[in-house]
C-alpha cells in the first residue's frame, strides 16, 4: 500500500477503531491510498493507521458525514471509494467496483450487504435500512435494497453533486443527488462480517433511529438538492 497520489484514494471514516485498522488496512488493493478520517478518535487509531502506511486526515467534527467528506475532499485520485473501518467490509471486494466506474458501465457502484452469521445486522438497523430503501424507490424510482458504506465513484463528480449532510444521511444524500443527476448507479452483492468493537450508529435503537431520522430528511430534499417545503434543513 503507498501514501503518494495513486489512482484509487480509499476514505476510512474512523472513530476508534484502533483494534480492526490492521485487518482493513492489510486488506486495502496494492497501489490504491488509504485515507483513514481520524474523527476524534482516543484510542490511538490515528498512530495504528501511520504504522500500517495509510495516510491520516484529522476532521474534528463529529459526525460520519464530516468524516467522509472530509476524506473526498483530501483525495486526488480519479476514481474515489469508501468503506467503514470496522472490519465489517473487505476493502479489497472494491476492485470489481472500482473496474466498473472506469469501464464506463456505471456511475455510482453499491454494495449490498448479506450478513455472514447471526447477529452481524441487528434487526432494528436492518428493518431501518429496509424502510429507507423503500422510501429511496419512491423518491428517485431506484431499486436498491441497501444504502451500505462500500462504495466507488469519481472523484470531481462526487465534489460536484454538492453533498451538505454531516451526519448519518451522508451516504443517502449521496444516491439521492447522484439519482436526480441522472447517474447509473448499480448495486452488487457484498459479504457483511461481525464488526470488530461496538457499532457507534446502528448498534443500539437510538442510533438506528437518529440515523434514520438524518436520512429521512435527506429524502425531503426536492430535486436539485434544496429541502422540500415545510421541512426543517437543520
């Protein structure tokens, strides 16, 4: 794994998780850059990511969306991914994705998450992603059935959609701009592991419900990226 400028930049939003950053950082495709988004992490994840070889990009706002942003905003490569840094999601199943925005065949490429044994998806987090993909299908016409991390793009069409949340509805925010844009976004089947430590968003109910809440607002904005009338844009 190199630090100079490549041709794939991997964002790592990171916030403790100084116990998996081995096993993803191992994991990320020889030549590719990770960018590991320390988003105030107090475990020494930022010194775990430096020994490992990744680049550290500190944003001390919380929120998954600051730390993702963050993240695009630091590369420089072409074609831009992101994963969470949990260990939940092999970095190296991005190649295919990465061939398919560079193939032309699409735009925006998602991982569909299929847990691999129980207990890895927590029932409320996955009747929550569940609702939202059936709101996404209403909003944009989309057929997904998951709004998961692992994703590729590129890079200056990213920056251009404008994408505002700093929270949970980042990466919603991101398909619902991409859609309206007219982007071929497609989806493809990813094996979801046991994360390594406690889940800092879906873990419990309350974090499933902010999440949701964040992404439901998302889903007000009318087309062009503005909030619909009525709702609250805070």
């Amino acid at each position: 794994m190199t630090t100079t400028s490549s041709d794939v930049d991997v964002v790592l939003p990171c916030l403790n998780e100084a116990e998996a950053l081995p096993w993803v950082l191992e994991r990320i495709p020889p030549g590719w850059r990770a960018l590991v988004v320390d988003n105030g992490s107090t475990d020494g994840s930022d010194r775990v990511a430096r020994a490992f070889g990744a680049t550290v990009v500190h944003e001390p706002r919380r929120g998954f969306g600051a730390a993702c942003h963050a993240g695009l905003t630091a590369a420089t490569a072409d074609v831009v991914c992101f994963c969470d840094c949990d260990a939940s999601l092999d970095p190296s199943l991005l190649v295919p994705f990465v061939r398919e925005v560079r193939d032309g065949e699409a735009d925006l490429v998602l991982g569909r998450r299929r847990p691999q044994g129980r207990g890895t998806w927590p029932a409320h987090a996955r009747a929550g992603n569940l609702a939202l993909a059936r709101m996404l299908r209403r909003r944009t016409g989309l057929r997904l059935h998951d709004l998961g991390p692992l994703r590729a793009a590129r890079r200056e069409p990213l920056l251009a959609l404008g994408l505002t949340d700093r929270r949970s509805g980042y990466p919603l925010q991101m398909v619902v701009r991409a859609a309206d844009a007219g982007w071929r976004i497609a989806e493809h089947d990813v094996p979801y592991l046991p994360r390594t430590g406690a889940s800092k968003v879906t873990g419990t109910w309350r974090g499933t419900w902010q999440a949701v809440r964040d992404m439901s607002r998302v889903l007000g904005e009318a087309p062009g990226g503005t909030p619909a009338v009525g709702r609250d844009a805070r």
